[in-house]
C-alpha cells in the first residue's frame, strides 16, 4: 500500500540514498532502496519499468551513462507525491541511432516524482531534457530516445 503519511524529510532521506546509489553506478544498492514492485518511468525516453524490470532499465542506465551523477537540490511534497528538482551530468556512451556522440559531458535540469511503500521507493518519475544532452553531446534528440 502506497504510503501517503510519509513526511517530505523521510521521503527526502530515501530520495538521497537512491540518487547516492545512482551516482555510484551501484545497481545492488538502488535495488535495496525500490520496492520489489515498483514503477520507474521516464516520459521524455518513452520508458516504463515495473518490479524485476527495474533492475535492468537501471543497469542499462549505467552502460549508456557510466559516469552519471544526480544532485538533488530541492523538493516539495504534497498528497505523498514527493518532487525533487536538481542536476544530471552525464556521458553517453552511445547513442540508439548508432550516432556517436561526442565524448562532451552533459549537464541539465532534472526533476523526479516519487511515492513510497514500505520506506522505500514504489514509483519514480525521471524528467530531463533529453534535447538539451543531446546538443551538449552533437547529436539529435531522437538520436537519445529508443525507439521500439
């Protein structure tokens, strides 16, 4: 059951441990901090995990930015919907097209929402601006998004 009694800081402590985990690149221990059952989505890529997927949409993750990094610099809460705003950096190592990119550092905007069950993260939304990475790294937005 979705936890709508956690407070914005609580939320905030798992949020940080997760975005910590992430920019280690450590799979184990972002899996430690998702629900087993939990929903990861990406609505600028067209992406939607659910429960074991999870681990390997943040594993790909990785191969394709193996040096991100996440901060999270504020938040809000309201009705057990977590927001956090911040930074990614990222390098891609590829692109979907087969474009290579240009081997440049990416740093843009993000925003995340998140819900909770059990203390832990059942529901991520990852939002970026996948055109702005792709300028940083010379190639075209649709170069970024998988297409299925």
């Amino acid at each position: 059951m979705v936890d709508d009694t956690l407070t914005a800081s609580a939320g905030l402590e798992i949020v940080e441990r997760l975005a910590e985990a992430k920019s280690r690149q450590d799979v184990d221990a972002a899996m430690a901090v998702y629900h087993p059952d939990a929903v990861l989505e990406s609505p600028p890529l067209g992406t939607r995990y659910v429960g074991s997927d999870v681990a390997g949409a943040v594993a790909g993750w990785f191969a394709f930015a193996p040096d991100y990094s996440v901060r999270v610099d504020g938040h809000g809460m309201d009705r057990g919907v977590l927001c956090c705003w911040g930074e990614i950096s990222l390098t891609p190592a590829f692109t979907w097209s087969g474009k290579a990119p240009n081997g440049r550092r990416a740093t843009v905007p993000v925003f995340m929402l998140f819900r909770f069950e059990d203390g832990r993260v059942s529901y991520e939304s990852f939002n970026f601006d996948v055109a702005g990475v792709a300028r940083q790294c010379g190639v075209e937005a649709s170069d970024l998004v998988r297409v299925p």
